[in-house]
C-alpha cells in the first residue's frame, strides 16, 4: 500500500493541476489560431485559469467541459461589445441554471449555440470553436 504524506499529496495534486492547465492552453491555443488577434501565451494561461474557476463555481468539472468552458471565456474576452452580449444572452441562462450538473449546463449551452448557428454567424463560430476544443481534447488524451 503506497503511503503519501499531506506534502507529497498536495505536489502530486499541483502537478497534476498544472499538467491539465497546460494541457488546456495547448487545446485553445490549437482551436483559436484562425483568430485575427489571439492571446498572448501568458494571457491565454491566465484567462483558461479563470475559466477553470469560474467553471468550477458552476460545477463543470468534467475535463472536457471545463476544456469548452474555458474555450468560452478565452474567445469572449476577443468579442467587442455587441458579440458578447449577444453571447451572453445564448449561453449565461444555461450556464447558471440552479440545479443542474456541470455536464447538463454545458450541453444546454451548445444547444443553444448550435440552434442559433443558422441564422448567426457568431453562433455557428462558436459551434466551431466547440468542436473544434472537443476533437483536439479528445485527440490528446
């Protein structure tokens, strides 16, 4: 039986931490190259950081809807005002909807993206940007 102390626990846990936010990183990073103004590598790092925490209120901690969730908020700190309300309106109601899973408020936010893709172009470059994070994820695994 392998024994670790509180320490050794608590660097093996940061180590894991750090190697899935630069897991992260790299995924977005792959998924928002077409943008015409992509993050700096220290911003990107610190807006997936965000996007961690703040997924984590939400109870998304699934690895990869923290990897979509984290994708959202990288890309809207690129939106000028507009797109991000318009964004906003598509996704917060089901984001912060009381009572559901991490997994259901990530899905009814896709669903509502994905219905909207049609008819806005903002909605269909976020489906992409959605699949896009999925395939790359699922591909480093």
């Amino acid at each position: 039986m392998l024994n670790l102390t509180q320490r050794q626990f608590d660097r093996m846990n940061d180590a894991m931490d750090d190697a899935f936010e630069s897991r992260l990183v790299k995924v977005i990073a792959g998924a928002l190259r077409e943008l015409a103004d992509p993050p700096s590598d220290s911003e990107l790092r610190e807006l997936v950081r965000t996007g961690r925490e703040r997924g984590a209120a939400l109870n998304i901690t699934a690895d990869l809807d923290v990897a979509v969730f984290a994708a959202f908020m990288v890309a809207i700190s690129r939106f000028n005002k507009e797109e991000s309300a318009r964004f906003r309106a598509w996704v917060v109601p089901h984001l912060q909807r009381e009572g559901s899973a991490g997994q259901v408020r990530i899905a009814l936010a896709e669903r509502s993206l994905r219905g909207k893709a049609s008819e806005h172009a903002l909605a269909a470059r976020m489906c992409a940007l959605v699949d896009s994070v999925r395939t790359a994820f699922a591909a480093e695994v």
